[in-house]
C-alpha cells in the first residue's frame, strides 16, 4: 500500500535526508535528520503540524537518538503528560490529568501486556536506547486501536529500509548513585550499555531488504532511605491518661468528646505502625528489538518487528517497625484536619528484615503486510502477540522486643518523624527513659517473638492479536479516501494470589533460635549516613541477613508455597475484543481557509470470560425443616460471562487559517477498561447451620455471598471536545494552545448485584456483596494546554544555539472519589473531603532551556506536578493517599569528541527531591522516601 494508505493508524515519524520523499495527503512529516535536542523539537513540530488528529510527539531518525534515560522521561516532556515519580524513577504516565487507568499504550500501534493486575504499562521494558519515538494521541480517530479516555501513547521502533542507510551504534554509561555509594561493598556504580545496527540491501530482483538489531542492558540500582506508616488507617479520640484503655477507641465515651458525640471533638487519624527503612537494590535487566523490512516491489511492504526483555530485581529491606501504632496513645496534638503532630504511645519494636525478588520476562512480536493492490486500492494486515511472565518471592523474618512508651513528633514532609525519648513508666517519661538508641544495636533486645514468612505470586499475560485495514482512493472534490477494516484480540491473564505461610518461633526455642541468628547471621549496619538528608532520629539498629535468619526460623518446617493453586483471590480471565470501523478523509477550501479532517465510527464488541472459585456444599434439611450447608472438601469452578458493545464516532477538522496557522477540532467517544484485578469470579459463601433457622436455600443465601471481583463490568465511556490553535514560526518555533472537556462514569465502589450461585448443583438468583461497581455518577474534566517551543536562531553566535520550551496544563475536574478507609467510623467518613480523580494533577509544566552547536549540546530541564491522589492496588476499601507536589531539575551535557564518538553528561534528580505521600488529612505523612541525585556518564560510537 502506498505511504498514503499506510499512515493513517499512526504518524509517520521523520526519516534521514538520504531517504526519499514520501506523500502523504493525511499525515505528510517534513523529512529531517535528527542529530540533537533542537532537531528533536523541530520533528515534534513538524509532527504537531501534519498529523490527521490531535497528537503531541517526541522522535528521532535513528534507534538510541532520544536524549532521556527512559521512555517514562522522554514522554514527561509531552505538554500535559506526567509520571509519578517513584523510587527515583518515572513511571505510571498520566495524560491531560487523568490517571493511568484511563490511559492506553502500545508499541507500533498494538496493544502491550502486562505484568500486573492493572492496564499500565511497565515502560522500562522498553528501554529508551531502543525505541525511535514517542507519539501521543489526545484525540481519537476510527481507525486508533480503542482503549484510553485520556488518550493513547505510541511507541515506534525503527522500519530500516524507511531508514535507508547502514548505521552501527553503541554506547556504553556508567551511573552513579550516592545513596548506593552508602551501601557496604559498594562503590555506587552501574551501567547501561547499547548496540544497535540497521542495514539495507538492494535486491537483484528490485526488491529492497533491511534490518535492524539492537541491544540495551542495565546494572542499575534504587537504594531507599524512608520513614513509612501501615496501610490501615483509623480515628480515634481516646487518650491512655484519660480514658485508659489499651488500643485507642472512638466513643462518645472519651473525654475528648466533652460529653456529647464523638464526631463533635477533637479525634486523630493513627496508623497501625510506623516504621524507619533502610534498603538495598539491584536492578539487571536486557532488551533486544530487532526488525525486518522487506520490499519485494513497490506494492508490497512486508515488516517484522519483535521485542524482547528480561528483568531480574531485589530488594534487600531492613526495618525498624514500632508495631503497636495505636496503643495508649496519650498527650496528643493535631492540626485542624486530625493529623497527629505529637503523642506519646505504647509499643514493641522490632527489627524485620525482608528480601525481595521479581523477574519478569516480556515478548512480543508482530507481523505488517501493506499491499497496494491497485491505484486506488490498498490492505494492510497486521498479526501480533505480546506476552509477559512475572513472578514476586519474599523472605521475612521479625524479632521483637517488649513494649515500651514512647514520645513521638511530626517533623514535617522533608524529614523523618521524631522518636524523642523512650521510656518504661508512663507517669515518669524522665526518670524511666531508656537508651534505646544503643539498646537497638543489639539483636538481644529484640528477644519477645520471632517468625517467619514465605511469600510468592505469580502472573502470566497475553495478547493474540490481528487486523485487516483497506484503504480506497476516492475520486471527489471533497473526499479523499475511504478507510475500514477489523481488529480482534484475544487476552489471557492468569493472576494468582500471592500464597503467605507463616512459622511463628515456639516460647520453648525462642532464645535458642535468636542466639544462632545473632551468630550466623548478623551483619554490621549496612550503610553509612542513614537518614541524614531526613534528619532521621535514628542512624542505625541491629540488623541480620535476611535469607540466612529464616532459615534458622524456618528448620525443617515446610513453608513452602504454590501460587498457582487455586485460591480466592486469582483472577483468570480471558477478554476478547472484535472492532470493526470505517473512516473517511475530506479535504476542501472554505474561501481562504482550507479544511481537512475525518469522520468515523469505531464498533467495539467485548465477550469476557472469567474463571474463579467458590465454596462447595450439600445442601441438608433437618426434620424441623432447617436448611444446612455441609461443606465439601474440594471447592468448585466458578465461571462467570458477560459481554457487551461500545460505539465510538469521532471527528477531526483541521481549519488552515493562514499558512502558519492551524486551528484543529476533535469530537469524539472513547472508553477504557477497567483493570483486570477487578474482574474476579471466585464467590465465598457463607455457612448455614440448623441454629440459624433457615427455611430456604434462598434465604440462607441472602446476605451470605461476596464476591472477589465483579466480571460484569463494561467499558467506561467518555464524551470529548478538544479545541487547539498551532501558529507555527518557522521551523523551529511553535506557540500553541488547547482546551479540552470531558464528560464520563468512571468511579468504582463495591456494591452488591444480583447473581446465578450454584449450591449443591442447583442455581440460585441472589444478592452478591463486595462487587466492583462503576457508579453510574457523570463528571467532567476541563483543562487547557500551552506550549511554547523556540529557537533563536536571529541571535548573533553563539546566542544562536539557545532555545527554549515550554509546557503548561492544567485540569479542573468535578469527579469524586470518596474516602473508604475500612477501618474508619462511617460518621467520621462522611465528613472527610472527597479526593479527586486517581492520577490527578491539577497543574504539571515542564521548562527545557537548551543549547548546541556543531559539537556541544547542553539542557537544564525543570518538571513539576501538583499533588495527586494515588490508589492502593484493586483494593476500594483502603485509605486516600496523596502525593505531594513532586519536581525534578534535571541537566543533560553532550559533547562530539570526533565525528564518531560523543561524551555524555546526565544528572537526574539535582536537587535529591524527596517522594511525600500523606493520608485522609494533611500532615498525615505516609511515606517520605529518599533515593538521592542520580549521575550519568557515557561514551557514544556512532558509524
């Protein structure tokens, strides 16, 4: 098929000047070599300016060129995208505000796997170093694979005989991490090396032959200094001096009620631990694209792309947890939301040791056929599969002491919290005070319990994919071309619940066992300075080998687990997806005007399969006609379908007012899916006995059957309007602004719906608890753009090589996602503020300040996002937790030592920037986590 027919699923990315012009009435690109940062903006330009919808883009002519360390950092750079940046690294993309689950992404326009329960994409399988380009499309079109409400991110990877010319590359960078630096043994260094060659061949016949092959490794690592609190988070207004008690309470009852209700005075939100962590990282990971591109004539284009990664990473975790987070809590202070800012409490503390491993594996390969069949007629088929292995262990063990009190204080989000003084008698903090700070150094005091753990889960995911495009020339004044085809893909994903055996350590062996892990196992503090940017109140405790002191615990015992047996908690499900569309291209003058677009409809048909299981029983009836469930020894498959259909129509028009100005309109429908962790089918049923007095099974089932998942759960859908005017100055000057609405149902509950249950082989019509729900409650989502991108090239030398970019978005949502912390007092629920969408940032900009000649390039870059609300896994009865405004100045140097080899300079992170989360209340910090700057220097041959 000709380039006219080809690019209409995807924007064609600029090739080199030796290769030939290309035509395209749809998505033409000026055709530019890219060579630095400025060449990169003046592709995304370039992109901007030809593309048949909205879409914002990042690209480079050759495999490795992009500038940024990961694929995550390259998209951060796209106006109104952001990452969340975790453990010193970006990663779960949001676009124009809307968190990652309303988003979508693919790799040469298909669909990626995934390693975990949700939708998101893994980006570091994709290292940087081998992908060509990042494209993003914030409006939809008919003939866009359906999935992201916020919009689709594509990745490219190279087409070598579009290329045209042979080009060997590698690259070896050497990192350094200070934080990893503190680690014993260690000297903070890593490393990322890369090849990649791409090659073409003029055939005897007159075909064309290409190939391309690149590799791209990693020895990296993400050491962690953080203060951390447990997951579960509760109201309390009890105070141990007033009030005695042991755990905390809420009750009318306390004197912080001042005689009348508890939700009328003073109350305070309490984890149920906190905890100091030190932990080690190691991350080995390789990659391999390849491609192949072969042209046997001018009508036929025949690509095979394929990918692969492999990911090994371990954490090695050391913490000092005080367990009893909620126990005679005493003297406390708060600020106007709850958030505790002192108290005194009541507590073990323990010394956990935890190592972690997960190895994941991705594949994925994909096969283009594009024929031109004739002058007006074209097919294009594409056949694919994409897969993903995942697997997690951990190894735990915990030594506690006896309980102490112990004064604590907020110190704010930039430092650890305080542990002030450490006592043995309430009434006398001064004169029982304990050294706890020299006692912690010794595994001895921590001689109350021990146990251990074994943990593992395991995950496989799947796409089969293939599509069918046909492309028709049309001879009109008006329409351009008539475009249809089909898309059908098949997922399977096989999540299985993460198994736990536990072996508490028996009173008679205790000291025993303790005494051989303090001689086998223990291990000098394993790092230096810890805690010292958090102004930690603790530098150091008694740590062990984590592997060495469960085997200790463990003996002979059998701890051993099997994810793969069949559990509650997995989740298999198979999703098979049929869209057919038809599209057609128009293009006329309006006076001075001329006008382009599209016009299109996407029909999405979706069959969901979803296998569980559920408690079995034999339905007995006592001769006072009582109904009794026995229960069986086995469970039961249960298997669960649904399917239901999405229409999408869309419209693109593209006003050219002037011959440098564009203003571009979209109207469309478009849907996400919910994650696959919600999908479960597994059904636990409640006992019946004869003293319940049942007279039916109905009845014994009512209020009697939850559910782990909901399979009945259908795309949610959004409306759009997407409003944008482009004044292009030039090839290296953009101005530009954006307004967007969007209005759809996108918030999940757990509500109860009625169900066929199977009993005893009979079927039952009942109410099922606990089913993930989309709310049928319509919100909207407002936000403009700007984007300003510059280059100024008037400037006498050396100003010349200056340039600047500039982008700015921000969104305002009315959505609301309801605090339902499990452990929480509904009365106290009820008047906790509503966060906002997951993922939502209500401003994030990034600035670029560059510049570059011949030899020398140089980029100081500033990202920023405002606070935004982040989910805990699948679970919708967890607390809300923020994180905080987050920023990173970054600086990229690269200099050309010869016309082959190129030195290069990176820091990330410049300033050590800490990742914040807080909790219900402001001030409730949740997490505060340091990984410090990150260094990168490297060496580039280029043939």
């Amino acid at each position: 098929m000709s380039t006219a027919l080809t690019m209409g699923s995807g924007i064609a990315f600029a090739q080199t000047q030796e290769a030939p012009p290309q035509t395209d009435t749809e998505n033409a690109t000026e055709i530019i070599e890219v060579r630095g940062i400025a060449e990169s903006y003046r592709n995304a330009i370039a992109q901007k300016r030809n593309s048949a919808t909205i879409v914002d883009a990042l690209s480079s002519a050759d495999m490795g060129a992009l500038p940024d360390l990961s694929v995550a950092e390259t998209l951060e750079r796209i106006t109104g995208v952001s990452g969340d940046r975790f453990k010193g690294n970006a990663s779960e993309i949001s676009i124009r505000g809307l968190g990652p689950f309303l988003g979508f992404s693919t790799v040469n326009g298909r669909a990626i796997s995934s390693g975990s329960g949700n939708r998101a994409v893994a980006f570091s399988q994709f290292p940087s170093e081998l992908v060509n380009g990042v494209v993003v499309y914030k409006a939809q079109k008919a003939d866009i694979l359906e999935g992201g409400v916020s919009g689709t991110i594509d990745l490219q990877t190279i087409k070598p005989i579009d290329y045209g010319k042979e080009r060997l590359q590698a690259e070896m960078r050497v990192n350094y991490n200070p934080y990893h630096d503190k680690i014993d043994g260690e000297n903070g260094f890593g490393y990322r090396p890369t090849f990649s060659y791409t090659n073409t061949f003029d055939m005897d016949d007159g075909g064309k032959f290409g190939f391309a092959i690149g590799y791209a490794g990693a020895n990296i690592s993400s050491p962690e200094e953080s203060y951390n609190t447990s997951s579960t988070l509760r109201n309390c207004n009890s105070d141990f001096g007033a009030d005695g008690g042991s755990n905390c309470s809420f009750r009318d009852t306390n004197a912080a009620a001042n005689g009348g209700e508890a939700i009328n005075g003073d109350y305070y939100f309490i984890p149920n631990a906190f905890f100091y962590r030190q932990m080690a990282s190691e991350e080995n990971r390789d990659a391999v694209i390849f491609a192949v591109q072969y042209q046997p004539n001018s009508d036929i284009d025949i690509n095979i792309d394929g990918q692969w990664s492999s990911r090994y990473y371990y954490e090695d975790r050391h913490d000092l947890l005080f367990d009893d987070g909620r126990r005679r809590i005493a003297n406390w202070q708060t600020n106007d939301e709850g958030a505790l800012l002192a108290y005194s409490g009541n507590s073990r503390i323990s010394s956990y040791g935890e190592y972690r491993v997960r190895d994941e594996d991705y594949r994925g390969i994909g096969l283009n056929v594009d024929w031109t069949i004739t002058d007006r007629l074209g097919a294009e088929l594409d056949v694919s599969y994409s897969g993903t292995e995942r697997y997690q262990t951990r190894t735990y063990t915990r030594f506690r002491s006896d309980r102490f009190y112990y004064d604590w204080q907020n110190q704010g989000s930039n430092n650890f919290a305080n542990v002030s003084n450490v006592y043995t008698d309430f009434n006398d903090p001064s004169g029982s005070s304990v050294d706890w700070l020299s006692s912690i150094q010794d595994l001895s005091f921590f001689d109350a319990n021990s146990e251990a753990r074994n943990y593992r889960f395991d995950i496989d995911d799947s796409i089969a994919a293939y599509r069918l495009d046909f492309d028709y020339v049309l001879e009109s004044d008006f329409f351009n071309d008539a475009k249809f085809g089909v898309q059908r893909s098949v997922r399977s994903h096989d999540n299985y619940q993460e198994e736990r055996r536990t072996l508490g350590t028996p009173s008679s062996v205790r000291d025993e066992k303790l005494a051989e892990v303090g001689a086998s196992c223990s291990i000098d503090w394993p790092q230096t300075d810890y805690g010292e940017d958090a102004n930690s109140p603790v530098s150091q405790w008694a740590t062990y080998d984590t592997r060495c002191a469960y085997d200790v615990l463990v003996g002979d015992a059998d701890l051993s687990v099997d994810p793969r047996s069949p559990s509650s908690g997995d989740v298999r499900l198979t999703e098979q997806i049929t869209s057919y569309y038809a599209m057609v291209s128009f293009s006329t003058d309006l006076g001075d005007v001329t006008l382009d677009g599209n016009i299109g409809v996407r029909q999405v048909n979706t069959d969901i399969e979803s296998v569980g299981i559920r408690n079995s029983y034999t339905v007995q009836t006592t001769p006072e006609g009582n109904i009794i469930f026995n229960e069986n020894s086995d469970t039961e498959v249960n298997l669960l379908t649904n399917d239901y259909s999405n229409t999408l129509p869309s419209l693109n028009l593209n006003f050219g007012l002037t011959e440098d100005t564009q203003l571009r309109f979209a109207a469309y429908s478009a849907l996400s899916r919910p994650d696959m962790w919600y999908y479960g089918s597994a059904r636990n049923i409640g006992g019946a006995s004869a003293d319940d007095d049942f007279a039916t099974v109905e009845e014994a089932l009512q209020d009697n059957v939850t559910a782990t998942g909901n399979p009945f759960l259908e795309a949610l859908e959004s409306d759009n309007l997407d409003l944008s005017y482009n004044y292009f100055i030039g090839q290296d000057t953009l101005l530009s602004a954006a307004i967007y609405y969007k209005r759809f149902d996108a918030r999940l509950e757990s509500l109860s719906g009625f169900e066929n249950v199977i009993v005893d082989g009979q079927s039952y019509n009942v109410e099922v608890q606990g089913r993930p729900t989309i709310v049928d409650d319509t919100s909207s989502i407002k936000g403009i753009e700007l984007t300003v991108q510059h280059r100024f090239t008037d400037l006498p030398a050396p100003f010349d090589g200056l340039g600047v970019v500039f982008n700015y978005n921000y969104a305002d949502s009315d959505f609301e996602t309801p605090e339902a912390g499990g452990a929480i007092s509904d009365e106290v629920l009820e008047v906790i503020p509503p966060a906002n969408v997951p993922g939502l940032s209500d401003t994030t900009f990034n600035t670029q300040l560059y510049w570059e000649n011949d030899d020398f390039s140089a980029r100081l870059s500033y990202k920023y996002r405002s606070e935004y609300l982040k989910p805990f896994g699948a679970s919708l009865a967890q607390t809300n937790r923020f994180v905080d405004d987050q920023s990173s100045l970054d600086l990229d140097l690269s200099y050309d030592l010869t016309k082959h080899l190129t030195a290069r300079f990176q820091v990330i992170n410049i300033t050590n920037e800490p990742y914040v989360e807080q909790r219900v209340a402001r001030e409730a910090f949740n997490r505060i986590e340091y990984s410090g700057p990150r260094y990168f220097i490297g060496l580039k041959y280029r043939l």
